[in-house]
C-alpha cells in the first residue's frame, strides 16, 4: 500500500492545495517497505498534488483541510482520503501503517509555536 | 500575564465574542487558539474545546502565506491588517473571507496575542453580482423589450471567455456595450483596450495593433508593444472590425487562434492571453459574400453574437433617452431646461433617428444649449430634422414638386437618377442635350442654361470632344 501525506515542515500541511511538499511511503503488512521518500515540489496547486498521487499509484492520500472537488476526484479514482488531520507527519505516517488513521485526527504536539514552525 | 487568564478574569468575554456577527479567534503569542466564537466553530467546523491549544494555522486554514507570516508580522509591529482571502473548512469547503488582524495587548503595551476576525465574504460576493449586472443596465438605458433581451444576453456573455462580435447600426451603444461586458468578466481588474481598425491605415494598424521591434521600418526608433500586449491578460475591443484589411485580417485569424504572434520586423513570437470583442455596422456575412471580408476569421468572431437594436426598434425608449440626456445636458450647462412641450415631443418620437442613440443625444444637447425657456419648444430643435423629414418623401412626390416649382432645362427633367454622383449626371444631362441638339454646341449650350464656353469646358474636362 502506497501512502501519500502532504507535509508543511514537521507537520501535515494545514491546506492541500497549498502543500509544496509531500511524503510517500511504502507499506506492507503494517510495516514500511523503505524509508519514505520526500518530494518538493515547483508549484503549488491541488490539481499538481492530484495528478501526482494518480501518477505515484498511491492508496491512501492523508491531509489537512482539502476541498470537496479534490475529495471526490481522488475518491472516484479508488483513493482513499483520510482529511483534516493535524499532528507531526511522523506519527501520522506511523498511525495510516497502522490503519488506525481516521479523518480528523488531532494528534498532541501541535500546541507550541516552535514546533509548529 | 498571559492572555488566557486575563480572559478568564472577564467572565463576559466568551458572551461578548458571540454577539459578534462574524468569526473571531483569540491567538495566543505562539499562535496557538485561545479563544473561538461559536460563529467561527460553524464556519471551521471545529469546536473551541477541541482546538484549544493547537496551532491557529491548523485550524483555520487560511491562505495567508505560509508559515503564517501575516499573524507573526501583526504580532510583532502592532499595526491591524485587512486582506481579503479563502479557508477550508472541515466539510471541506472553501469560504471567501475577509480577514482582520489585531494586535492584543496588555495597559503597558506587552502583547499578548492576536484576534483574527473572519467575516465571510460569500454573502457580499452574491450581491456583488448582483450590482454589476445592475451596473450594465444603469450605463445603458433602456426598457424596450429588445433592449431587454439585450441586457440578458449580455449577463450570459459576460461569464463567459469566448470572443464577441457586436453588430449593429452606428450609434447603437456597441462600444458601451463592449465595455459593460469586459467590466462584469472576470477580466474587469485588467486592462481594457479599444482599438478601431477604420482610423488607420493598414501598415499603421498592424503595427498598432501587434507592435514593431527597434528597426523595423523607416522611423521606428523605438520598439512598440502593440495594443494585444498592452491588453494581456484583459480584452481588446477591435470596433469597426469589417473595415480590417484582408493581410491583417489573417494575421488576427492566426492570433485569435494561437493567442501568439510575431511584432513587426520582430523574429520572437509573443504569448498573448487576451478576449477580443469586435464590434461592426457592416454586415459581415454581406462582406463574406463579397469577398471583402475572410469567412474564417468571421466565424472565428462570431462565436458570440450579439446585436444591439436600432433606436426606432426600441418602443419606448426615445422618451426615456430624451429625459435622461435633457437633464443631463440641462445640468451639466446649469441650466432650468427640464421639459419637452407636447409639439416638440411629437416631432422627437417620430423621427427615424438614422443615427440612433448617438444623434438623439446630441438632439438633446443642442436643444438644452438653444432652450431660452423651461419647455424645449419646436424652434429649439435643429433645423436639419425637418428637412430629414421631408427628404423621406418618395422620389415621385419630389419630382412632381420639382416639376411644379422649378423652372428647369427639359433635359434635366428627363435625366433618369445614375449611379456615380454628379459628374455621371452631368455627363449624362450634356449626352442628352447634344443629342437633342443634333450635336450643335450652340444649341445644346442654350438647352443646358449655360454659356458656350462652359459647355465647352465641361466637355474638356470630362473627355468628350
């Protein structure tokens, strides 16, 4: 299984459409299959990040605030979106393995201005 | 003293922030939520208890820059900030809002966190669109029922990307209505760019029209962007669009579409995203069939169509038009001119208006300048409306008049209308008359009214010794 997480830093990006980083990673039996690999990207637009999880193959898309158009679009395309997750992508990475993610999570270590930047 | 106990010191706060009508959020000093109205838990779709301490980032989803750099700047310089922008919520919608940031602060000046008031710009968006489709009607006047359709269709045009063409007789409003529809698109922020392909000739206008490199031909010292440049991003408005030459109509043909072009004497090829809108009083489909105007360019053009009616199609709205520009003129000169005397009225909505709107106005305008009185009378219309009047008579009832009050050679009389003006007449009238006369000059001389050597100079001049 293939995850995609939109990342801003340490953290999962607040918006989808305005992420310029993403992580993806392989997993097996609740296992990763390989370090996850980390892609920034030139521009920013939800159609790029859309066009990119279709490309890469990916499973389960994991993000923050995304839009009903996305949503949908990525859903019809069999893609499993788990949204409005807030937490450091680590844990969430470590959560989506798991398959104990759900749609908006809020995960501890979001409550300080230095983490968050 | 942080800003959550100073906040719990005031037991109204939570009951003060709900009586706002918009979304308020209290940031602490690291950015983290304190504080939530339950307008802004409807609008993000999280609750205060929920959000408490996390990152304001996470929450609102803003799109003000990353990193959050506007909250960090007000929280840093004290000054408020007003920007309008976009969140998604968490039912995954995305909401116009119109953001203000304030510092917080403690008596002493310390800050203490922000406030971010979030009004939802949704609401103000609709009646925006609301205005601007009021704003087309209020340029252009009219109620008439074909004004009416008109203005529909004009709504519909002005969502829409795609290339206009505008006909209609002159005077019509085809300019004001090519300006109403770039100022209701998409596009009203950019530039908005009139061109008429008539005024110039054609070696001018394509250099006008798609600008000239450094060099290019004898004085052009400097380089010019050209009009389609100048419009990028906007609309071009190319009025009196059957009067283009046929090169430079290919040239339009191939910018229309590629949206690209080379300038004058220019090797680089220039990306354009312009609208055009092309507006006529030709018939173009006319000019099609006579070969003076390139078919493709005009089914290029004519994606939209919208035809602007003449003024003596529009019931109703001489009068209307007649008010308005009376007042207008009347004012504008300080004038008491307000009224139209029943006389003056009758003759004004009985006219044919051959110039439409354009020559009614300045009816308007003339008779607000000669109006000694209150009432614009009879004798303060201008005179060549009268003699319009009597020039629609029928050929026949001139000619019998003619016949009746003028004393003219018989051979004038009998000269038949020619196409090709006076000479052709004359040429004509002199042919006859020496026919007449058997070819005697004398004669013909006495026949025609004129002396011998007018004759004699008349035949020189038009070759026909």
């Amino acid at each position: 299984m293939k995850i995609m997480i939109t990342t801003r830093g340490d953290f999962i990006s607040p918006r989808f459409d305005l992420s310029s980083e993403v992580l993806i990673a392989t997993c097996y039996d609740q296992q990763l299959m390989e370090e996850p690999r980390s892609l920034l990207l030139s521009d920013v637009s939800a159609e790029i990040l859309c066009d990119l999880a279709l490309k890469e193959k990916v499973s389960v898309v994991v993000c923050g605030g995304i839009e009903e158009v996305h949503y949908q679009f990525l859903t019809w395309k069999k893609i499993t979106v788990i949204d409005s997750v807030i937490g450091p992508y680590n844990d969430v990475l470590q959560l989506a393995v798991n398959s104990g993610l759900m749609s908006g999570t809020i995960l501890s270590g979001v409550n300080s201005r230095e983490v968050a930047s | 003293m942080n800003i959550e106990s100073t906040l719990q010191n005031v037991s109204v706060v939570g009951e003060l922030l709900n009586g706002i009508p918009h979304g308020v959020a209290i940031l602490d000093t690291n950015l983290c939520i304190v504080r939530m109205n339950r307008f802004l838990e409807a609008m993000t779709g999280y609750i205060t208890d929920e959000a408490k301490g996390v990152y304001g980032e996470f929450v609102l989803r803003t799109n003000l820059g990353s990193r959050d750099l506007v909250c960090k700047r007000v929280l840093k310089n004290g000054e408020s900030v007003s920007i309008d922008g976009n969140i998604i919520n968490r039912r995954r919608k995305k909401i116009p809002v119109h953001f203000t940031l304030s510092r917080l602060h403690d008596g002493k000046g310390k800050p203490l966190g922000v406030l971010i008031v979030l009004e939802d710009s949704s609401v103000m968006k609709v009646e925006k669109l609301g205005h601007q489709e009021q704003s087309i009607r209020t340029e252009i006047i009219g109620h008439s029922s074909q004004i009416e359709k008109v203005f529909e269709l004009m709504s519909v045009l002005a969502r829409t990307d795609a290339s206009v063409l505008i006909t209609g007789e002159t005077g019509t409003g085809k300019d004001l209505i090519a300006e109403a529809l770039h100022k209701s698109s998409p596009r009203a922020r950019q530039p908005f760019i009139k061109v008429n392909c008539g005024a110039l000739p054609e070696a001018l206008l394509e250099s006008e029209l798609f600008g000239h490199v450094k060099g290019a031909f004898t004085g052009a010292v400097t380089e010019t962007v050209g009009m389609f440049r100048l419009a990028h991003k906007g609309t071009i408005f190319l009025t009196e669009i059957g009067d283009l030459s046929l090169p430079l109509q290919v040239k339009l043909l191939s910018v229309l579409d590629d949206q690209e072009f080379f300038p004058v004497g220019g090797s680089k090829k220039v990306k354009v995203d312009v609208r055009v809108i092309a507006a006529t009083h030709r018939l173009l489909r006319d000019e099609v069939q006579h070969g003076r105007f390139r078919e493709d360019l005009f089914y290029r053009l004519n994606v939209l169509h919208l035809h602007t009616p003449p003024l003596r199609e529009r019931d109703g709205d001489i009068r209307l038009l007649l008010d308005h520009f009376l007042r207008r003129f009347s004012a504008k000169l300080g004038r008491d001119v307000t009224d139209f005397s029943a006389e003056a009225l009758a003759v004004l909505t009985q006219y044919p208006y051959p110039g439409n709107v354009r020559e009614l106005r300045n009816i308007a305008e003339y008779s607000a300048n000669i109006c000694q009185g209150t009432a614009v009378e009879i004798k303060d219309l201008p005179l060549y409306m009268f003699r319009a009047a009597e020039s629609q008579e029928t050929p026949e009832v001139v000619r019998s008049r003619l016949d009746d009050s003028l004393i003219l050679p018989e051979v004038v009389k009998k000269v038949s209308p020619v196409a090709g003006g006076w000479i052709e007449m004359e040429k004509e009238m002199i042919l006859d008359a020496l026919r007449q006369c058997g070819g005697n000059r004398s004669k013909t001389a006495v026949v025609l009214g004129w002396g011998r050597t007018t004759l004699w100079r008349k035949l020189k001049k038009y070759k026909m010794e």
